[in-house]
C-alpha cells in the first residue's frame, strides 16, 4: 500500500495537486475518458517503500538503476528531493506488437572441455533455443494516452527548472502525445520534431509507402535550458568548394556584398555542419553489433549520444523512466553525467546492471515495492496471477473490462476484475475507479448476475472504498466483493535449488576460495521449456514434421546464466555487494567481472576471500540468493 501520495506540483490546494492547464482548457485533445486522469492528478503519485538491493562501487555520484512504475519512480524521487536535467523516454508505441526476448541455452559445462576438443561437433542441441514473451505493447487509444498524460506529468515533478525532455515515438500514436505535451509542457516549450530516418530492409508495399521513421518530440522546461549546438563532419561536396593555400590550407573566399565586401574562410576553422532535426546518419542496432544487447526495441548509442550532448552538461543527471536495455544510462555514464535508469521490467534491470558493470560504472539498485512483482515482466505476472486465481475461466457473455468469471453454488456466475498491469493507473483501487465499475461497468452485465469480484494491487483505504460502494452501488443489486491479489501469491514464489560445494584452494602464493556447482534445478524453467515444447509438437503434428523437443541435462547447469558471490555479509536480505561475478553468454563463455574472456564456464565461481553468499540468475531471469 502506498505510504502516501505526492503532489504532481508544488502548488497545493487542500493537500491536492492543482494543474493550471486543466483549469484554464478543460483538456485540449477530447476523447472518451479522458477525464478520468484528471482525479489521478488530483489524488497525487502514490509513494511506496523504496528497497536498495545492490551496491555496485561507492556510487558518490548517486546513480539510481530503479525497478518501479514511472510514477511510482517520480514520486520516490519528488520526497528525496532528486531532480533531473534531461529526459529521454522510449515508451511503448501502442503499435499492437508483441516483444519477445530470445533465451539461451547455455553450454553444459560437464561437456565444455569435450566442445573445446572437437568444436566442429558440437551439437546444435547445446544450443537451443526458444523465446519468452516480455511484454505486449497492446493499448486501446484512450487507455494509452490517459496513461502517458500522467506519466508526462510526474516526469515533469521531477524536471529542474533548465531541464528537456525528449519523447520517442512513431506514427502509431506520437500525433496524439504532441498535444498531449503541448498541454503539459505548453506550446512556447516545444522545441523541435526530431525526425529519426533510418536504414531498414525494402519491403514490397503495395498500398502505402513503407514506413522507415520514427519522430522524437523534444520541450523545455522553460525559457532558460541547457543547449549545446551539435556539428557533424563536412560533407564531400561542401569540402569541394575549397581550395589549397601555399601552405595547404584549405580555404574559399566568403563574398559579403551587404559587409562591403570579402574575407577567407578556412576550412579548419569552421566546427561542421551543424545537426538540423532530420537525422539520416544514425543506424539502428544491428544483430551483430557490438553494442548489441539483446533487447527488443534497443535504441543506437550514437542516437543517446547527440541528445545528451546536445541538452546536457557535465555532472547533470539523466534520466530514462522506461530505461530498456539502458543505453541512455550507459551513454550518460560514458560523456561524464550522472544516471537514472527505471523500467517496470526485471529483464531491464538485469540487462542495464550487467551492461554497466562492464563499463566500469557506480550505481544503486533500488526495487519500488509498488504491487505485484511476481514475474519478470506485467504480463507474464497477470498471465500467472490468472492461473492462480480458482475456478477462474472465460466467459464469453463479458465484455473485456472483466477477466473472466468463477462459477458459485450460490451467487452462479461471479464476473471478476483483475487490474491491468500494463496500465498503471489501474494500480490503486480508489474511488474514481470504483465510481467506474459501479456505473458503467456493473450495470452492462447480464440480468441474472448477482455478485462480482474486484481484485485490486494497492488500495487507498479498503474501509472507505467499502463505505463508498455501500453508499453508491444504487443502480444494481450487485453486491461487489473486494479482494486482495497479494492474498494470492502466498506461498506461489518457489525459489530455485542449487547444489554446491565450498573448498579454500592455494593459487599460486594466495588463498582462493571456490564454490562449485553440482546440480541447479529451476521450476520455472523447466515448466517453460515443457510449455514450449508442448507447443512445439503440436505444431509439428499439425504440419507433419519431425519434433525434437529442448532437453534439459540432470545436472541443470546450462539453464544458469549469471552467478555472483557477496563476501561482506551473510544476511539474506541485505543490498548486495558482488566481490566476484560470472555471466555466462549465448555461446557458453564467461564475462568476468564485466570482461569477456575465451574460456567456457566450468561450473565455478571463484574469489580471495570466504564467499558467505551466492546469487545465481536463471536463462529467464529469475534470481535466488544462498547464504553460504
């Protein structure tokens, strides 16, 4: 539950936030619900109790990796006081896409010395693969834009009085958020349509151009920002119009009649051409490049790289609140400014926190406890939670407000409602909501309904909203049950089972400790891969063809993909400090301490002092602490 509720602005009304904008133009862009953000601004961003679950270095710089809600992250970030100079967001595109995220297999390592031996024989079994969905960027209109009115919002709590922001977006929805900012952020602010044009494969379109763009809005705060013009080498043609000197310099003569005449200009002397707001000359991130992180939707470091030079200075800080595969908080830390990296996803944590690691750089991972974090990303947790939920089943007479029904002796068809976590502002059950399903959604069920069930994460005050059903819910005889979905995931999360055994060995002059690993049997991973195969030879049958299902070895071991040992403490719960990490890759080789090497992994992990705790990360993310 939240701890309480932040202010959008500093202005207050009544403990409430006031927006000028909502005063002044009742919303300029109308469309259905688009009030219903208005009582969300109102009530404020919900404050949570924020965890920190690792140090990477002294961090003095206060580098934040945080795994939240967008405005969960705001409000955090509002109470300390921490404001932001520049904004970069890659939100969803409510483009109706599913992003799915390849996971590997890696090399068994009681065979690696085998694959080292006779590479050419390696069987295409070591390495199969298959893919997890991460998550569906699947949004109605109204939903999407009442979503990103309040996330716009809470980024601008936390924007300093000389910060930009830059909002990414394609031709699916960016029109809608341009006036959705130029509400926020005001029309003076806009500052430019970033037009990002960029190489793709030429595919046969027969009714509309191919589309090969995206646009990225960019606003101030104010008057007085942070801008630093950006140049770019010369063209050709340009250079062309030069010629050489006795000492071979290149350089022209600039006529000026209006000045009275002429003047040389060298060629060395002029920066570039200076950037305009078309960009042609940044390629997105190919499957082979090395700046690859495997993350739907990565974004090129050379795009991070001309926003934050070009809107930022030293020392300033950087914020991305659906940070991806971190390349804004890895460019950030690269040109010298400090770093905020949030996303709703355990997958980007992991990718960002492995990616920054290798770069050398300090930071605090903060875990916003905002609700539901059972799995690694929202829909796989809601696909979880509605397996949970007993006798609950599709029920082709309810519309898709309600999830489904459970079947009583009693009441006979029970709708349920499951909050959307894809959809933060679903989060809180408050009173707005509960207004909503007593009005407009109980009075469109079937005549012989008799009760609902509504589910809720977080809950302003479960009394008062009982209270207010009571007085309110007069246009049906529906009674509404409240549950909590949190009463469901007792006792749900089974952590994975390692085997190990911990030896003090001499290498060379030093005393090394080693931790090897046995056997690791993870539940969930095994369930996925039996789903998978499952499907798999359904389809094969289907178009009669030979299945080979992905099989796991007894000892586990290729189902590891990150190992870590703390050797400072052995308290369970406490942040984590790695002394010593492994990350095995795609391929079976291990990345040392963020440094790749050519050796396979061989089933340990090793470090100078006593290890007192093992953290061991899964193919699909899941991590489990051991104490020692």
């Amino acid at each position: 539950m939240a701890v309480r509720y932040i202010p959008f602005y500093p202005n207050t009304l009544q403990g409430q936030a006031v927006l000028d904008n909502f005063v002044r133009t009742q919303r300029v862009l109308r469309y259905r619900d688009n009030n219903v953000v208005f009582d969300h601004i109102q009530r404020g961003m919900p404050l949570y109790e924020v965890e920190k679950t690792e140090q990477v270095g002294a961090n003095p710089q206060g580098n934040l990796l945080m795994r939240g809600e967008c405005v969960s992250a705001c409000a955090y970030l509002k109470e300390q006081g921490i404001q932001v100079d520049l904004v970069y967001i890659d939100p969803p595109f409510a483009s109706g896409a599913d992003y799915a995220k390849k996971v590997y297999l890696r090399r068994n390592p009681q065979v690696a010395e085998a694959i080292r031996q006779a590479e050419e024989q390696l069987d295409i079994e070591e390495l199969r693969s298959f893919e997890e969905k991460m998550y569906g960027d699947v949004w109605n209109k109204e939903s999407y834009l009442n979503w990103m009115y309040e996330n716009l919002m809470a980024i601008k709590s936390v924007m300093s009085d000389t910060a930009s922001i830059y909002v990414h977006l394609d031709w699916h929805i960016g029109h809608y958020v341009k006036i959705l900012m130029d509400e926020i952020f005001g029309e003076d602010y806009f500052l430019n349509e970033i037009i990002w044009s960029y190489f793709a494969f030429k595919r046969k379109t027969t009714k509309k151009f191919p589309q090969k763009h995206d646009v990225i809005y960019s606003y101030t705060k104010s008057d007085e920002y942070v801008w630093n013009t950006q140049f770019k080498p010369h063209s050709p043609e340009y250079i062309k119009r030069f010629k050489k000197d006795k000492d071979g310099r290149l350089y022209r003569d600039d006529v000026n009649p209006t000045a009275g005449g002429s003047r040389i200009i060298y060629l060395d002397e002029i920066e570039g051409d200076i950037i305009d707001s078309v960009w042609t000359d940044i390629a997105p991130v190919n499957p082979i490049a090395q700046e690859r992180a495997d993350y739907a939707t990565q974004k090129p470091e050379a795009l991070l790289e001309r926003i934050i030079k070009a809107s930022s200075n030293e020392g300033m800080v950087v914020a991305d609140f659906f940070g991806g595969s971190g390349v804004t908080a890895a460019v950030a830390n690269r040109l010298g400014r400090r770093f905020i990296h949030n996303d709703i996803g355990i997958n980007s944590i992991q990718t960002t926190r492995d990616r920054l690691v290798a770069a050398k750089a300090e930071f605090d991972v903060l875990e916003i406890r905002d609700g539901v974090s059972l799995y690694r990303n929202p829909i796989q947790t809601m696909d979880k939670l509605k397996s949970l939920i007993r006798g609950l089943r599709n029920e082709d007479a309810l519309d898709k407000f309600w999830e489904g029904a459970i079947t009583d002796s009693k009441y006979g068809m029970m709708p349920v409602y499951i909050p959307n976590l894809m959809d933060g502002t679903t989060r809180v059950l408050d009173k707005p909501l509960m207004n909503r399903i007593l009005r407009e959604a109980l009075p469109d069920l079937p005549a012989d309904t008799r009760r609902v069930i509504v589910y809720y994460i977080d809950i302003t005050d479960r009394a008062e909203i009982e209270q207010f059903i009571r007085e309110q819910n007069d246009l049906t005889t529906i009674e509404v049950e409240l549950r909590d979905l949190k009463q469901v995931l007792d006792d749900v999360i089974i952590e994975d089972d390692v085997q190990y055994t911990l030896s003090e060995a001499k290498d060379g002059l030093l005393d090394t400790w080693k931790v090897e690993i046995t056997s690791f049997l993870s539940d969930r991973v095994r369930q996925k891969i039996e789903a998978v195969n499952l499907k798999a030879q359904q389809q094969a049958l289907k178009k009669q063809k030979d299945f080979r299902p992905i099989e796991i070895s007894d000892s586990g071991l290729e189902t590891i993909e990150w190992l870590s040992l703390d050797c400072t403490t052995a308290e369970k719960s406490a942040p984590w400090h790695s002394d010593t990490e492994i990350k095995i890759d795609n391929l079976g080789y291990v990345i040392l301490n963020g440094k790749r090497t050519n050796q396979f992994w061989n089933g340990t992990i090793s470090s100078d002092r006593r290890p007192l705790r093992l953290r061991i990360r899964n193919i699909c993310g899941d991590e489990t602490i051991y104490v020692l």
